[in-house]
C-alpha cells in the first residue's frame, strides 16, 4: 500500500510539474501566471495560505503581487518592511525553508527571525532566484496542522518557485524594453530633422516602419499614408532611384551614407 501511494505522489507530480510548464509557455501574464501555479501545486499540497513576495533592495521593502492568506490581507501596491521575518530569513539565506514551532522558536533565540503578523504552526518558504540574485520569496503555511507540508512538499514547490522567478525576471524585461521604447519615441518625435525607419523587404524593396512628426510636417502626409507603405508608393521620380541607390548602398557597406540636394517631395504634398 506504501508503494502503491508513492507511485501515486510520483505521478502526481509529474503531471503538476508538466502542468506548469505548459501554463508558463501558454501565460505571459505574472497576475495570470501565479495562481495557475498555485492551483496546480494544490493538487498535491495545501496552498489555502499562499504568497508571492517581491523584494526591492533599494527600499528594502516587499510588494505582493499575489497574497492568499486565511487571517490577513495585502495590498498589492503597497510596500512592507519585513526585516527578520521568515520571508526576509529565506531571501536573506537563499535556501528553501520548511519551519516548525520549534525550528522558529531556534531562530528567534538567535535573532534571526522574528514573528511578523498572526502566528502558524507550520511555514514553508522558497527564494525566487534569477541570475540576477535572489528577487524575492514564495511562502505557503499553516495556521491548524504542524505536519500538513514534508520535505517533499518542500522540493516540489522549489522547482515550481524557479519557473515563477522567470516569469518575473520576463515580465521585468518586457517593462524595461516598453519604458526604453516609449523614451526612444519620444526622442524620435522632438528632435528637429525629419527622421524614418525603414524596413528591409527583399533586394533594393523597402517598407516604411516609422516616421516622426517632423517627417509628416515637412511632407504634408498623414502616418497613415507613409507606415506600411513600400518606399515607391511615397517617394516619387526622381528622386526615388536616387534614394533606393543610397540605402542599398548603407546596408552594403555597413555605415552611414550621406547625400545633398532638396529632399524629394511625396505624392500628396
């Protein structure tokens, strides 16, 4: 009967292992992402108390961007200073933490921990580590049951922390990249020169990406009748041959391609 339990458990876990694989790749969304995760580890542990603990070292504080508790509340904006509590001793540790009454009682005498909000009898915690460092914490406890998680618990819900370390590292990535963008934007529309962005399509074949405002000034044409548009449906003949001969010759040699004369005026001007 021990085996056949353990063969359960194992396929139990497998298939919540698989579960957050795919639900990673399927969710780009962190607010989407978390409690996906945490009804999958819920097949095989009690996640009724479960939290995701974000750690900023310039305030060394702690936001909560999913937080399931039984006795308390967070808000999801707002951030914590949580020295000496057990989300603050696993970062801190950077190991995975499974803490009984008495383990806690130990690491209160040797000040480091403390208790911080209503007190369980069971708490269990992983760090969420990037290779950036450790970026914060995902705890689970239990306010009635001293023996509800194992070791087993512990290692399993370390491998599901590790896939929500990335998901957070990603969506950090993503904000960075938006933010630079919106700033490269506004750049590009406040500079004086016309200025554009020019997609390669084929050989000598080009399509407008982007254009600023000083573009659609000078030229008298709207975003719409430029973006998207092939090169030879906005610059008219002449000056057209001229203009595709210079960008094959920029991308040819690798390097700037300067030229003089009046900038050729587009249909519609």
């Amino acid at each position: 009967m021990k085996h056949t339990a353990g063969l359960n458990r194992c396929e139990q876990v497998a298939k919540v292992l698989h579960g957050i694989l795919r639900v990673n790749a399927e969710t780009r969304d962190l607010g989407t992402l978390i409690p996906k995760i945490r009804d999958l580890l819920g097949a095989v542990m009690d996640t009724t108390n479960f939290c995701v603990a974000l750690y900023d070292p310039d305030t060394e504080t702690y936001r909560f961007p999913f937080f399931a508790d039984q006795n308390e509340t967070s808000d999801p904006v707002k951030a914590y200073a949580l020295p000496n509590s057990l989300p603050d001793y696993v970062r801190r540790t950077g190991e995975p933490a499974l803490v009984d009454e008495d383990l806690r009682a130990k690491l209160i005498d040797r000040s480091e921990a403390e208790i911080v909000g209503p007190v369980s009898c069971q708490w269990m915690g992983a760090p969420l580590v990037t290779n950036k460092g450790i970026i914060g914490v995902v705890a689970l406890q239990s306010y009635d049951d001293p023996a509800l998680y194992s070791a087993e618990d512990l290692e399993l819900l370390q491998t599901a922390v590790d896939t929500i370390a990335i998901a957070v590292e990603r969506r950090r990535a993503e904000e960075a990249l938006r933010k630079s963008q919106e700033n490269l934007s506004l750049i590009f529309d406040t500079v004086g020169a016309a200025l554009f962005q020019l997609q390669v399509e084929g050989e000598n074949s080009y399509r407008f990406a982007s254009v600023n405002k000083r573009f659609l000034k000078v030229t008298g044409l709207r975003e719409d009748q430029v973006v998207c548009k092939m090169v030879e449906e906005v610059i008219p003949e002449p000056a057209r041959e001229l203009v595709l001969g210079k960008y094959a010759q920029a991308i040819r040699e690798h390097s700037t391609v300067r030229w003089g004369g009046s900038p050729p005026t587009p249909p519609g001007r």
